[in-house]
C-alpha cells in the first residue's frame, strides 16, 4: 500500500490549506484582532470551505485551530466549534495537517512568548488537543514558521510582546523552540504513531556584494536555527551559536536542546515566489533584507537547503502568489513543471500544498492607526522618505482605520473573495480550480532519482 508523502509518484501528496493566523491582543491603539477565521467567515462557511478543499481532489490539508478561543480560561476548553470543524473535515476523506501553532497565545497568557511558562502551557494545548482528535488527526505542526514569529514579536515589535533587536529575536527564539520540543514530546505521548511536519519559511539571502556573503549567510541560517534548536544541531561549529549567546541564550539553553533531541518525520517550507528569497543589501548604517523575485529557481534552493540540511523528505506546505488570477495561474504552470524537474535531481520533494485555497486578509489590517507599523514591516527598522512616500502614494493618504475589509484582500487563493450584500464573503471559483485540478489528477511529478 502506498503512503501519503513518500517517495514515489503515487506517494506524492497534493494539499491545500486555509490561512489561519490568529493573533487576538490588541494591546496598541488601533489595532485589531487577527483572526483570519473571522474575517474572512470560515467560522460561518467552514462546511463549504473544507468541501471545496475536497473538490480538488487532495489527498491532504493544512489547516488549525485558535488556541485562544479554545483555550479561553488556562485549563477549561471550548470544543464547541472545533469538535464541529474538525468532524467536518475529517469527513472529507482527506487527511488533516493540523497546524497547533500558527503566532497567537490565548489572551491569559502574561507577556505571551516571553511568559516563563510559555513552553509547558502550549505542550498543555498540544496534549489536550491530541488527546480529544488523535482519531482524527495523524500529521501535526508543532509549529508554523518560527523565523516570521520571531521577526514579527521579537526583532520588529509589531505583534505582541512587541521587542525590538536581536535581543528580542533569540528570546522569542529561546521559547519558542523550547515550546516546540515540549509540543513533539506532549503529541508522542497522546499519540506515539502522530507524524510530525515541522514548517519554516523559506529564507534564502543572498549577498548584494561578495564583501557580504558571510552576513548572508548568517541571515539565511537563521531561518533553520529554531528547528536546528529541537533537532539538537546547535554545537560547538554552528554560524549562530556566538549571535544565540551574544543575545540572551545561555550555554544551558544550548545544553537543554542537546539533550533532548527531537526526531521529525518531515520538513515542511512555505515558499512564495516573491518574497522568500531575499537580497542583504545595506541602507544608511544597517543591513536589510530586500524581497526579489526567485521563482521557480528559488523554489528549488529552498527544497534543497532543507533536504541537505536535515536529510528528511520536504514538502512545500505554503505556495502561492499574490497577484491576478492569470499572475497565479501562470505561477501553478510554474510549479507543475519545476516538481519533476526537482524530484529529478534527487531531491526528496513529497508534496506540494497551494495555501491558501481562500484568498487572505493582509496582516496589515491588524494595524489599524500606526502608519509607521505598516512601514516598518516592509523593509528597514528605520523610515526613510522614499518609503513614506510610497506608503501614502499606496494608501493614496486613505487611513487604515477608514479602509473597508475587503480593500485588504490578499488575492492569493484558487477561491477568491468577493462582499456579500449581507456583509460576509462570497467564494468566487476561478479558472485556478480547475487548473490545479487538474495538476492533482494528471500527478506529473517524475521519479525521485536515486
């Protein structure tokens, strides 16, 4: 019998996930709760959203849970809703990826990820939640892209515990892989058989000048320091171990990890053409990374860093564009024709998953007021003119706050999303459907050359 996501043709899993950001402090004036669920109604259409997922003719998905709203209180859950989603899904015969952190903590939790029991609350959630849907659910994330969670708490202050600088980055780190150890033990317990797919965005940096190529590389690291963490690999030999220490981590910190390391059975990068390969460049006194366009190439370094690195099979568990349906479809056309060509070079690519399947609401939305939040999240730490004026040449001087919901589309999806007379929205199928339909059925993705 052939298993999801091996190395064979007839082993390769076609996915597709739902965004499902959640981040409900809103402790800055101005701003609101990111609960993409919320906004964009999946709360409402759930049924409907999960048996499009199903149309397709996947045999996987990616999809999670708010930890805040089921965990309102420390210790009493609200299954409510999620016993009812989750039922759902698990009817449509395809097999759930289920993502146990993506960014949020529940609202009781102090200083969220800096709290000094971050890591046993969210083993807490992991257990509970494993414990009810182990029948259910067989593949978990213990987490979603700690690198962006890092950058976005820790080192760029725009969601909360809102830190600043590489000291804020590592102690956000520190947690946040302790976090996903105790996670991986706390599953294994409930459920010794669970199949763990960790996820990590895809971060290639590339040098603007060769006089920068060790910064670069040093940046690039830094998307697989988290999970490097878990693994056990951060020795005496590794690029960040002297920025870990030099930045709040402790040699027990690195002791702690080296003694209890963990196995992962996948791989999992987010990729998106656009903007996950990167060039360091410098502006004034810093150095900023500045998103290029790496295509199909930049698809295929990121498979193979994470192979190399790790020796297990990748699946590329976000893909996307951003753009117009034909900007979308001619990226699929892309993909289709880069994953044999992949698996062709012995690269262990085992599955590819189109996230998300809806359209998304920006995280900018979340910002509400700040105009320099949105800015900052764009580039440098520090404004400068050209990018004020881009800003208000964007916004065409409208405030956030002012912007109705649906000006903040993200139009990604195969689904798009269109306001409804009453107030929610409406899914829009595009031509995007049937092409990666069609893409699952035909599964022309080539043998994995030994």
């Amino acid at each position: 019998m052939t298993k999801l996501f091996d190395l064979s043709p007839e082993g390769f899993g076609w996915a597709a996930g739902i965004e499902d950001t959640f981040i409900g402090q809103t402790e800055r004036a101005g701003e609101r709760v990111l609960d993409e669920y919320a906004i964009t109604h999946h709360y409402q259409y759930y049924r409907e959203d999960l048996d499009r997922i199903k149309s397709l003719g996947v045999q996987a998905m990616r999809y999670g849970m708010p930890w805040y709203k089921a965990e309102p209180e420390k210790g009493k859950f609200d299954w409510d809703w999620i016993d009812r989603a989750s039922d759902h899904a698990h009817g449509t015969g395809v097999e759930i990826i289920f993502d146990l952190m993506h960014y949020g903590t529940p609202l009781w939790l102090d200083n969220q990820f800096l709290n000094s029991d971050y890591e046993k609350h969210v083993a807490d959630w992991a257990a509970a939640f494993t414990r009810r849907f182990k029948d259910r659910v067989k593949y978990y994330t213990p987490f979603n892209e700690p690198l962006v969670c890092s950058e976005l708490t820790g080192l760029r202050g725009i969601w909360p515990p809102y830190l600043r600088g590489a000291d804020g980055q590592v102690k956000v780190m520190r947690n946040i892989s302790r976090g996903m150890t105790l996670t991986i033990e706390a599953i294994r317990a409930e459920h010794p058989d669970a199949i763990m797919v960790q996820v990590d965005a895809a971060g290639e940096v590339l040098p603007d000048t060769p006089d920068l190529a060790e910064a670069a590389a040093r940046e690039t690291a830094k998307t697989f320091v988290c999970t490097d963490l878990v693994l056990g690999m951060v020795k005496e030999d590794h690029i960040l171990r002297d920025w870990l220490l030099g930045n709040g981590m402790s040699e027990a910190d690195l002791q702690w990890h080296l003694d209890r390391p963990q196995h992962l059975e996948f791989i999992g990068t987010n990729y998106y053409p656009e903007t996950s390969q990167q060039k360091l460049v410098r502006s004034g006194d810093e150095l900023v990374r500045i998103a290029q366009s790496g295509r199909a190439a930049g698809m295929r370094n990121s498979v193979k860093q994470f192979a190399e690195r790790y020796g297990r099979p990748v699946i590329i568990t976000e893909c996307s564009i951003n753009g117009t349906v034909e900007q979308r479809a001619q990226w699929l056309r892309e993909v289709v024709e880069a994953i044999p060509q992949i698996r062709a070079e012995g690269l262990p690519l085992v599955g590819f998953i189109w996230f998300p399947v809806l359209d998304l609401i920006d995280w900018v939305y979340r910002a509400g007021r700040p105009v320099e939040e949105f800015i900052t999240r764009q580039g440098p730490r520090k404004l400068n003119p050209d990018q004020v004026a881009n800003f208000f040449r964007w916004m065409r001087f409208t405030k956030l706050e002012n912007m109705p919901l649906e000006d903040f589309i993200a139009p990604m999806g195969l689904w798009t999303l269109k306001m409804g007379f009453d107030g929610t929205f409406e899914r829009v199928t595009t031509p995007l459907v049937a092409q990666y339909q069609k893409a699952v059925a035909d599964n022309n993705v080539g043998q994995v050359k030994a």
